[in-house]
C-alpha cells in the first residue's frame, strides 16, 4: 500500500494540473466574452469605429439624424444638440434645454469646450459638416467622431441600422425601418411597368430644382417620377427652363419665408406659395399648372424617415389609381404619434390630403 502511495500522489498531481489548465482556458473564453460588448462600425463616410455599445451618452447634429434616434427610441441616450435640432421646440417637445446647446449646426461652429463638458462619448454628425478638425479635436477626450448622412433618403435602411447598433435599439430599428421600406416595396411593385409621369421639383426658392447626388433627388426618384431635370448640371435652373421642360406635375418644398416646423403652414401661406408659381411668366403654359396639378409639401412633412414620407406623397399624388393601398397621411400620422411621439396635425400638404385617402 505505501509502495502505491506515490503512484497515486503522481496521479492527482496529474489530474489538479489538468483541472488548472482546463480552468485557464476557461478563464480566457470569459475574457473573450466580456469583449462582446465591444463594437465596430462602418460610417457614412467609411470610417471604421470601435467603441462599447450601446453608446449611453451622445451628443448629435443634424434634424435628420435626430428623428431618427428618436423614431429608434434612443432620444434618452442624447445630452447635446446642435442650434437647428434645438430651434424646433415643438418638434421635439421641449425636450433641449440651453444646457443641451453644442452651438450653430455647422462644424466650425461647435462649442467645443461644452462637448467636452456633456461627457458624451460620442458626436453623431454628418459628413457636410467640419467632421475631420471634430475628430481630430474630440479624440484626446475619447469623444468619437461618428458621420451618419441621414438626410440621403437611399441610405435610409442602412442609417437606421446604424443608428441601432450605436445606441442598442437593434430591435426598434428593425421595426421602425421594415415599416417604410414595406411601403417602398408596394410602390415598387405596382408601379413597376407603368410609364413615369413628368414632375418639376422646387425646393423653397424659385429655379431651385434637383439633380443627382442633390440631397433630395433620391425622394422624388423613389416615387418613380420622371423628375424633367434629372440630366441638368447645377440644382438651379431658369424659371423659363420649367416651360420649356412642360412638366405635368409640380411639387414644391414650402417657401423661403415660411418656417420649417412641426407646427403646418397657415392656409394663408400654402395659397399664396400656389399663386405665385402659377402667375410666374409663362407658366399658364405648363400643363400642371392648366391642369391644377401643383402639391406643396411643407418643409416639415417632406423630411419625415429620411424624405421618406415625402416619396409617399409624390408617388401618391402623381399616380393615385395605382396605389390605393397607399395613404401618406396615414403614414405621415404613424409617423408622428408612434414614430415621434407626437399628436397628429393635419395642414402641412396643400390640396390637403385626408387620412385613409
């Protein structure tokens, strides 16, 4: 029995070894876990990024981007807004304070000193901004630099899920995202072998049109028009050009003079916008005006999801006997009470649609 004693002492050295190396390799698949929550992304401008998620604490520029963290559900995630977010009190419910302020929308304009005092451990900006002097200046302070380019309405689907990754909402920003793109789908579908119908597009000046790579050319292109400008150079044209072009519908972004809000333009406001473009010279000519073929959206209700809900009403108003499962207004309502959380207000189309039409 002695004579087997070290044998047997052998043996359970062998085993606790086996057991401590099992265990440090245990140890190092839980390190491996507890980097799970590390995350890298791919930014509108193809930077790659790396922080933990969800981001808890940000700081964002741009309306665009904000409706979309807040259609996300992740406005509670935000503690700093750059002046044009915070102007629109109602749209937002009064939710920014002057604490939030970071300065004007521009990245030259940046409050650098109360970034840096929010503590955010992000700056959600877009690539039009001064992005390359905010990531150089934030980084020393661990503040990344991330450029979401929410006002591109054909990178809707793919700035959402961003948008869920970097706040942790991946699920909202699923939903909220099949929600849209299912209506692109119907559109596409019926639409699919009929002719496209003519439209002059202006944005809010006279002559201001939209071209390729333009911010809102990807809107009216989804809506299967055959926008008469799409082969033009420059996004301003001459107003005589419009005659010439002799589109058979017309659609407007609101005016100079008439301020973007949740709040719709006075009726007042939306007549006087018609009447003008339809007494400029020459344009009793065009058939959309004989024909009385003129929407005005306001500046408000064409940027809903990314201008999204402006292709609804486009698609809707050039060609209504092929889309009768489709009503903007409804979706302009789903937009505001569930997607914004606010009530619904009619107003900001004129002729005015009605919901379910």
């Amino acid at each position: 029995m002695l004579r087997k004693f070290p044998l047997l002492l052998l043996s359970l050295v062998i085993i606790l070894a086996c057991i401590i190396i099992g265990c440090g390799k245990n140890d190092k698949a839980s390190t491996t876990d507890s980097t799970k929550g590390n995350l890298t992304v791919t930014d509108s401008v193809g930077r790659k990024i790396s922080f933990k998620k969800p981001i808890s604490r940000a700081v964002i520029m741009n309306a665009y981007n904000a409706e979309l963290i807040n259609a996300i559900g992740a406005m509670d995630q935000v503690v700093g807004v750059d002046y044009y977010i915070y102007q629109d009190q109602e749209g937002f419910k009064h939710r920014f304070t002057k604490e939030m302020l970071i300065g004007q929308s521009k990245g030259s304009d940046l409050n650098y000193e109360k970034i840096i005092e929010l503590k955010p451990e992000a700056v959600i900006m877009t690539s039009n901004y001064n992005w390359q002097d905010a990531a150089k200046k934030l980084k020393p302070f661990g503040i990344e630099v991330i450029n979401v380019d929410a006002y591109y309405t054909d990178k809707f689907a793919e700035n959402v899920k961003l948008l869920g990754q970097i706040f942790g909402k991946e699920k909202n920003a699923k939903e909220f995202a099949d929600y849209f793109l299912s209506k692109l789908a119907y559109i596409n579908k019926q639409l699919q072998n009929v002719p496209k119908r003519s439209v002059y597009y202006e944005y809010r000046t006279a002559g201001r049109t939209t071209v390729p790579g333009d911010y809102f050319y990807e809107m009216v292109k989804l809506a299967h028009a055959d926008n008469v400008f799409s082969g033009a150079k420059t996004n301003t044209v001459d107003i005589e050009a419009v005659v010439e072009k002799n589109p058979q519908y017309i659609v407007k972004v609101s005016d100079t003079n008439v301020y973007s809000s949740y709040v719709p333009p006075k009726e007042t406001e939306h007549k006087q916008i018609y009447e003008e473009i339809a007494s400029r010279p020459g344009w009793d000519q065009i058939d959309a005006v004989k024909n009385k073929k003129i929407l005005l959206l306001s500046h408000y209700v064409h940027g809903g999801a990314s201008k999204l809900v402006g292709t609804m009403y486009i698609a809707k108003f050039l060609y209504p006997e092929y889309l009768p499962d489709l009503h903007p207004e409804n979706v302009f309502n789903d937009w505001l009470t569930k997607y914004q959380h606010l009530d619904y207000v009619a107003g900001h189309t004129y002729p005015a649609f009605k919901l379910d039409e």
